[in-house]
C-alpha cells in the first residue's frame, strides 16, 4: 500500500530551525517526483516546494533562501530544512509524491512559529 508518513514538525521561535522528514513505502520512490505543500488555517494548500525524479528542486517564493528540499532515493525519504522561521510559515505540512496520474498524500504534520 502506498504510504507516505511524515515527521520533525513542531513548536519553534522565529529565526529558528526545523527539518521535516517523509519516509516513504509502497512505492518506487526514485521514480517519483516528490513534494512539500502547505496549508495554514483559512487558506489553501499550496506548494513549499519540490523535487523531481532527476533532483532538479522548485521553491515556492515566500520560502526561497531559507528552505532546502532534498531526496534519499536509498532511503526512500524525502526532506524539508527549514531556516529562518517566520511566523507565516505556521501550517501543516504535507508530503505529496506524483508519478503520471498517481498522487500520494502523507497526512501531514504540524509546524507552529511563534513571534
């Protein structure tokens, strides 16, 4: 069954730091484009960043400069490091991994930045 489970989300000052963590099974993961996503209270989900197949990496403009996506194709991973947290980044944080018409979703995990 294809599964994506996310980790690493949490409570962290502005100006910090957090690396989230997607661990993925039930799927070919190095044939997968993979992705982070976002969605905050009111607003809709939208794209934090991703990286494709070929590790080619795509960031969303708010968070440009201060994240990183990366992939472990061996360990199936895929991750998120978070610097300079801003209190608008406060959200959860999905994992999404696309191949053709196949998407797969990872039920999220918390990320809070307080002021």
């Amino acid at each position: 069954q294809e599964q994506l489970v996310e980790s690493g989300g949490g409570l962290v000052q502005a100006g910090g730091s957090l690396t989230l963590s997607c661990v993925a099974s039930g799927i070919a993961f190095r044939i997968y484009d993979m992705g982070w996503y976002r969605q905050a209270p009111g607003k809709q989900r939208e794209l934090v960043a991703e990286i494709t197949r070929y590790g080619s990496a795509n960031y969303g403009e708010s968070v440009k400069g201060r994240f990183t996506i990366s992939r472990d194709n061996g360990k199936s991973t895929l991750s998120l490091q978070m610097n300079s947290l801003e209190p608008e980044d406060t959200a959860v944080y999905y994992c999404n991994a696309r191949l053709t018409a196949t998407i797969v979703w990872g039920q999220g995990t918390q990320v809070t930045v307080s002021s």
